[in-house]
C-alpha cells in the first residue's frame, strides 16, 4: 500500500534536498569490434555505440517525466580500449578517441568513459600506445573519459607506469592550459578499480560484464544530511542507523529507474551505485554532512571517523534495498565538486595531507584537486603511489584525479563550470621523490592478498 507520507517525503527530497539519479550508464562491450585496420575499428565502435546506445538518453528523459525524478546525466562506458585497439600507433587511439567523442556527439550523452587500460601487473604494447595517446586524445575531444589502473591488492603497485603517469598528467596540463588544465578532469588513475562503475571519470565496461548493462548511479547528499540534522544531538549508534534508513529509500528510487531504463531499453540491469557525489550546490555537499554530525568544519580531528561511519552506513543501507548495489557506493570526497569541501580549504582546515587521511575509509580517493602547476611530474607520481597503497593495503578502490593547473599558484582559484565547480589551488609538500619514482619496478602485493 503506498503511504503518502512516503510520497511527500520523497517529493521533498526531490525538491528541497537535491535528491537525484545522478546517471544512468549503458555499459557496451566492444570486444568484438577488433581488428587489424584502424579505419574500420573506428567506425565498427562509432556504429555499435550509436546502435546500443541510440534511445539511452530519450528513456532517461521519458522516465524522469513519468515519476518526476531528476536524471542528471545519461552516459555510455564501453570495454578498455587497450583491449581492442592492440599495439597500434598513438596517433591511431588519438583516432580512436576522436570515432568515441563523435558516438557521444550523435547520442547527445554527457560523457563516455573506457578509453582506459588495466596495467596493475604489467603493461602490454597495446597500454604503452594507448597511454602514450592520452594527452593528446583528452585534449582533443570533448566527452571522452580515460582512466588507468595501476595497482591491487593482489598484483601490488606498477611503479613503472606510476612514472609514466605523472608526465601523462603533466603534459595533460599543459595541452588544455587555456582551460584551467581542464583535460585532467577527465583523466583518472585507479588501484582496485571497479569494472561496474557509472560514475565518471572512471566507468569503463569489464571484461566479466555482459553484452550490454545498464548501471545506475544514484546520489543524495542534501538528503543525508537533512536526516542528520533533524537527528539532533542522539548518539552514533543511533545516528548510524538513521543514515542507514535514508540510504535505504535512496536507493530503492536507484532501484525503481534501473529497473524501468532496463525493461524499456532491453538491456540487462545491473547494479545501482549508491555514492553520495556532491555538486557545487549549496546543500548538495558531503562536506556538510560531517560538518551535521558536530565538526566545527571538515578536515578538523574527528572527520576521518564521521567520514567511516557515513561511508558504512550508506554501504549497509544501500545493500538491504537492492540485491545488486555495486560501483563504488560510498561518500566521494572531491574537492572542486563539493561546496562544503571547497570553504573547508580555503578557511585553512583541510589540507591535502588530511584529504590523504580521508581517503583510506571513503568510497575513492583524492578527486578533483587542483595542485600548483609547477609541481613535478615525480611528486604527481608519488601522490599516485600513496593512493595506490592506501588502496593495496586495505582492499579497497583508491584514484587520483590531479589537476596541477598550468600557471596557477597556492591561493588562485581554478573555474571548470557545470557539475565540475571550481577549487582553490591546494598546496603540495615541497619535499622530492625523485629517487624515490626512479626506482620503477612493482611494489609487491601484501602479505593478505595471498587467500586461496
């Protein structure tokens, strides 16, 4: 029996609490799409994605009409290209990304995530070309996403391609220095990556995956926090388990589009990706959740265990709506996004090092942070690495998603628009790692990893 305070509830959220599907993802599979001609590559992917994907967004539009909830992107993730591209030449995946940003021009998509490779062990000729494409292809095309992963908790950590990356986003910076280094803010560096995952910059279409999915990712943080607040001064066990309801109803409205877009699209569904990703709006922060639970401000002693306890509580919530909640699903924490996390900064609370800290019970890492230009690409690898670890240790996914933004300094402000925001530029430890990046090799995997 529907309960209309369940009805008025959910309205308000809708309206007053910035509750909202925050993407529906298709995910493809292009594996069979390889071969030796580039020319035919190209169009084989630009035709199987327009073909899956051609009323993705007409769907999104007919469901957010039928029950009034607000879909904010419609995306496409596709196989990591390294897999079908082979050792081809980098100006061949540049032409690659260029047939990708056109099947998203057609669609009419936000993004399309997938010009990715998987090096966590070691990297085939194919990863080298196509990583070696990544600044060019980014810089060159307008909704393509790239991420690489680089570690896991059972391979360990590729030093050589950590080295390799922090040139990649170096370089990224530079070719879209008149856009605020904007190319790095579709450019992300895993460890534990998930192959579900709806949310860009990192969705890409695993290898485990089916033919075709759709996952969707859902997203409240203006809701959680509203509960928090009108929770008062109970205790954390009580606290807990009024995050958990409210994870609980978000992620049943998750639950009820996926299985629409499904049914409508013919497409298998797949997981709903409960993460509380923040947007510049004002209560749409995560940020202000943790400053709801009595932090005098985010990044003071006491964020890292609110940050835990939202980030299970949601996980647990999230698991009891759905049988299939996967992605992420957890808080995100990026900065440029969140206008919580962006006052937090400037008013000297928050710091990288803390940030750092944060990431270990999160649901990703260090997002959307804009850094000194002129920080080296040997320190932007070494950030990398300690992300990476983070995530080796303790088995979760981690990522870094830098922006060393080209001629900016320490206290400018970087503008990116959109869902994107704008971020002050954060310090960096001026301290090398030079020798430390120049060693390569692989960090071995922990003692943990070895369970069968």
């Amino acid at each position: 029996m529907i309960n209309l305070s369940d009805v008025l509830e959910t309205i308000n959220m809708i309206r007053e609490e910035h509750l909202d599907v925050r993407t529906i993802t298709m995910g493809i599979s292009l594996l069979d799409c390889a071969t030796d001609d580039n020319k035919v590559l190209c169009d084989r992917v630009y035709d199987k994605i327009t073909k899956y994907a051609e009323n993705l967004v007409s769907t999104g539009q007919d469901i957010e009409k039928q029950f009034g909830i607000p879909i904010v992107n419609k995306r496409v993730s596709i196989t990591p290209i390294s897999l079908i591209g082979g050792s081809r030449s980098p100006e061949d995946y540049v032409n690659l990304c260029k047939a990708l940003d056109r099947a998203a021009d057609t669609l009419g998509i936000n993004f399309l995530g997938g010009f990715s490779s998987l090096v966590h062990k070691g990297a085939t000729k194919a990863d080298e070309m196509m990583i070696a494409s990544i600044p060019e292809a980014l810089s060159t095309t307008k909704c393509v996403c790239s991420s690489v992963n680089i570690g896991s908790t059972r391979a360990g950590i590729n030093m050589d391609a950590v080295a390799k990356l922090g040139h990649t986003v170096k370089e990224l910076a530079y070719l879209t220095k008149d856009n605020y280094s904007i190319g790095c803010a579709k450019f992300v560096v895993f460890a534990n990556v998930p192959e579900d995952n709806p949310f860009m910059a990192g969705a890409f279409h695993g290898v485990g995956e089916p033919e075709c999915v759709i996952n969707v990712g859902v997203s409240g943080p203006g809701v959680v926090r509203a509960a928090v607040e009108k929770a008062g001064d109970c205790n954390f066990s009580e606290l807990a388990d009024i995050i958990k309801k409210t994870a609980f109803k978000v992620t049943r409205m998750g639950q009820l589009v996926a299985c629409e877009a499904s049914k409508r699209l013919n497409v298998p569904f797949g997981i709903v990706d409960l993460s509380l990703a923040p947007t510049p709006a004002v209560g749409d922060s995560v940020a202000h959740i943790l400053e709801a639970m009595g932090l005098e401000s985010c990044g003071a002693p006491g964020t890292t265990a609110a940050l835990a306890m939202l980030n299970d509580a949601v996980k647990k919530g999230g698991a009891m709506a759905s049988s299939h909640v996967g992605g992420l699903s957890g808080a995100f924490i990026p900065v440029s996004e969140d206008q919580g996390m962006i006052d937090a900064v400037n008013c000297g609370s928050l710091t990288l090092e803390k940030l750092e800290a944060m990431t270990s019970v999160c649901s990703v890492g260090l997002d959307m942070i804009a850094i000194p230009g002129d920080t080296s690409a040997e320190t932007i690898s070494a950030i990398i690495a300690d992300e990476a670890a983070i995530g080796m240790i303790n088995g979760k996914t981690t990522a870094c998603r830098l922006i060393p933004a080209y001629g900016k300094k320490v206290g400018d402000k970087v503008e990116f628009g959109g869902l994107l925001g704008y971020a002050p530029v954060m310090p960096v430890n001026n301290f090398g790692s030079v020798k430390f990046i120049a060693r390569g090799g692989r960090i071995p995997a922990p003692i943990h990893s070895l369970r069968n």
